[in-house]
C-alpha cells in the first residue's frame, strides 16, 4: 500500500508566500536600521536600569539615613521611614526616567500627543439631543412670515 502526500499544505513558488508573491527588495536594505533600533533599544533598556538601581539606593540610603543616621529622625517609626524613603525614590525615578531615559520620546509643548489629545475630555458633557413632539411639528415656527 502506497501513500499519497496530503494535499496541504500546497506547494508555493520560490520567492512568495501565503498571501502572494514578495515584492523583490536589495539584501541587507533593512538590516542597518535594524541594527540602529536594536541599538537605541538597548541603550534605553541600560538607561531604565540605571535609573531603577540608583532608585532602588536612594530608598534604601533613604531608609538606613531616616532611621540610622544622624539624629535618628524616624528611629521609632520604622514604617513612616520606610514610606517617606519609598516616596522620594519614586519621586527620583519618575523624573529619571522622564528627563533622561525617554527625553528623545518627550514632545514639545503644544505639540499634539496623537489621537488621545484630539478627542474632547472624558468629563465633557455631549449635547442633548432636539426633539420634536407631535404638537411642534403641527404648530408653525414663530418665526415664519404669514403668507400676504
């Protein structure tokens, strides 16, 4: 007993495929600009990291100073020191990362932020429909010029 091959998938031409033939490109056209986001990703990523392991010092430098530093100001309340040093640490990784890690992100001021700047606030109230009762639509506009 013999066995056929299934139908499927089908066989395709060279240089094509599921949706159709691929239009021809040069090699390597893409891969220096490839290579170039790789690059500013990666350089990005080592900033982020950055700014998270200089915020993850200043929270804990900020809770060793709050309540084992000098004048031991938070010493018998270790979990107001522990809050207080959280806040100024993400406080110093919010403008790290917002001044230095995705300043080339950042646009200038009035210049659109994309399709959420174009539409109206959340809170804005749409107007209310105009609706006409049967009785409008019988009476004339007061405004309308009786015929002479």
């Amino acid at each position: 007993m013999t066995r056929t091959p299934p139908p499927w998938p089908a066989p395709r031409a060279p240089g094509s495929d599921a949706c159709g033939p691929r239009p021809p490109h040069p090699p390597g056209v893409r891969a220096p600009q490839l290579i170039a986001r790789l690059r500013r990703l990666f350089l990005e990523a080592t900033k982020f990291g950055t700014v998270g392991a200089l915020a993850f010092i200043v929270d804990n430098g900020g809770y060793f100073l709050l309540v084992n530093g000098p004048g031991r100001l938070l010493a018998p309340y270790p979990v107001r020191a522990s809050v207080l040093a959280s806040a100024i640490a993400v406080v110093f990784s919010y403008v790290g990362n917002r001044y230095w890690t995705f300043a080339q992100h950042r646009s200038r001021p009035g210049q659109a932020q994309g399709a959420a700047s174009a539409s109206p606030p959340a809170d804005a109230v749409p107007p209310a429909p105009q609706t006409t009762s049967p009785a409008d639509a019988a009476s004339p506009p007061t405004d309308a010029v009786a015929p002479a």
